[in-house]
C-alpha cells in the first residue's frame, strides 16, 4: 500500500491528470523488469540515471519486448501503455519520471525485480496503486477495493483445496485444473494460490488461469501480473461483465489466439526482411570483390 500511497500523492502534486492509466502503467512496466545478475550494477541507479526522453524509449522497450513474448495479455494491457503510442509532452514527462522516482525509491524492484517468480509473487504492487489513484467515488462505482495479501490467503486455500481434489482425480488425464476468477480486480486472489501450489512443489504453468473483470485498467493490472507471477502460458484475461457474457472467457481466448497470430506473422515478416537485406549485403559485397 505504501507505494500506491506514494504513487498518486505523487502523480497529483505533479498535477499529472486524470488519466490514471499513465502512472499505473509506469508502475507496471517498471515492473516486469527483472534483475538478472544480482552483482551487477544497480537496477535501481541505473534507471533513476535516465533523463524523461531516455526514460520513455525504456518504457517503450520494456512493452514491445514483453508482446513479443506474450502479445495476448500486452494486448490486453493495451490501455496502460498505448498513451505512449503518441508524443509525450515534458508536462507529462515530468509527471511520469516523477512517478517512477518515487515508485523505485518506494522500493518497488525490491518486490518485483527477483528472478524466482516465487519471490515476485509476495504480494500485488499494482491494486493498491490503481486504488490510491482512484477516487472513492470511483472506487464505490466500480465495486473495487484492495483486497489485503492476507485475506487473498486465506480465501486462496480454499480454492487451493478444491482445485487439489480435482487435480489428484484428472491430472493423469489433462495433466492440469482450471482456476478462475471471474471478479478477478488485479488478479491477486489468483497470485495467492499461486503461490499456495508453489508451496506443495506443484508449478502453475501446469494448471489454466482464466480472470475476468469489467474494468479495463483493473483487467490490464491483472495481464501484468500474469506474467510478474509467472503464471505460465495458459492464462485468458477478459475484460468484460462475467453475469452478463458467461462466453467472456471463451470470447477474451479467441482475441487472444487473434493477436498471437498476429505477432507471428509479424515477426515473420520481420524475419524475412532480415533475411533479404542480409543477402542484399552479401551480394553488394561479393561484387565489390568481384570489381
């Protein structure tokens, strides 16, 4: 909670806006970055050394790297980071390398930076940052408060236990069990029991993770922590009413195959491209030799 609580004083005193998707989204790319080498130079420093222009082209990078990994729950994170499709002003700028000061003096790449997903896992960073950024108003229109790590605990086991009888009765058949949260908020109900299979020795890439909400920034926190939880591949993330669609997962899946069809052909495109002006090379080469 304190670094939510430091985020939006932080992002309001900067008079940032009212689009609270921005400094979220800072938050959350901020926190798909990991520490790979836990004696080399300091993330922390590294990043806090970035001036606004340079800091933006990160945030960029962090996104486009992470769809070409998982384009399906980018995808659904779109809102977080689309803002920075256009041009950012130095207003916003300022606001924005403002946020992520705070955020990772706040300690934020403690919590979220560790290679092990196991340790990554500990707790929700982005519910209490889209709650504190909220207005109360907002939050009673939206039904959404933070649900504190402990409490997600104790509602986890019980999910924990159901899902363990189902698993001992199929996983010679399927190998796995589903686990869905169809009022997920940011999905930290799901990161508890998580964890809770981490615990028993089991892995969650092996089980299906399906959440819904329908509030867009809390369904794009949610795709975020999928991938800081390591969820593994098998995760739907819908954005849309779960009582009034019961197909939102079926439907969110669909979009989801959609986009990675996409980023293959994408990519391959890329490839082929490469590959083109790589031999382009290689014969302007050759005929100069030849001359």
């Amino acid at each position: 909670m304190e670094i939510g609580e430091a985020v939006a004083a932080t992002w309001h005193k900067q008079h940032g806006g009212t689009a609270i998707e921005a400094p979220i989204g800072v938050v959350a790319a901020l926190s798909l970055v990991q520490r790979k080498d836990p004696s080399g130079p300091d993330l922390k420093t590294q990043i806090l050394s970035l001036e606004g222009p340079q800091l933006i082209g990160m945030l960029r990078e962090i996104w486009s790297l992470h769809w070409m990994h998982r384009p399906d729950l980018i995808d659904r994170a779109r809102i977080l980071h689309e803002w920075l499709n256009d041009d950012v002003d130095d207003h916003r700028m300022y606001a924005v390398r403002a946020v992520a000061k705070m955020a990772l003096e706040r300690g934020l790449l403690d919590l979220t930076a560790h290679e092990d997903p196991f340790d990554r896992s500990t707790t929700d960073v982005l519910s209490p940052v889209m709650m504190c950024l909220r207005s109360r108003g907002a939050q009673q229109g939206l039904g959404e408060f933070h649900t504190p790590a402990s409490i997600a605990d104790t509602m986890a086991y019980s999910i924990f236990v159901e899902t363990m009888n189902s698993y001992d009765t199929l996983k010679g058949a399927n190998g796995g069990e589903h686990i869905y949260d169809p009022a997920c908020g940011s999905g930290g109900l799901l990161r508890s029991a998580a964890q809770k299979l981490r615990e028993q020795g089991l892995d969650p890439a092996d089980f299906q993770w399906s959440m819904c909400d329908v509030d867009e920034i809390a369904a794009a926190c949610a795709a975020v922590n999928a991938i800081i939880w390591d969820l593994g591949p098998r995760v739907t993330v819908a954005c849309d009413d779960s009582l009034a669609n019961p197909n939102a997962i079926e439907d969110a899946w669909k979009r989801a195959r959609a986009v990675v069809e996409h980023r293959d052909e994408v990519v391959g495109k890329a490839r082929i491209i490469a590959a083109m002006r790589q031999t382009q090379h290689l014969l302007e080469r050759a005929t100069a030799v030849a001359a």
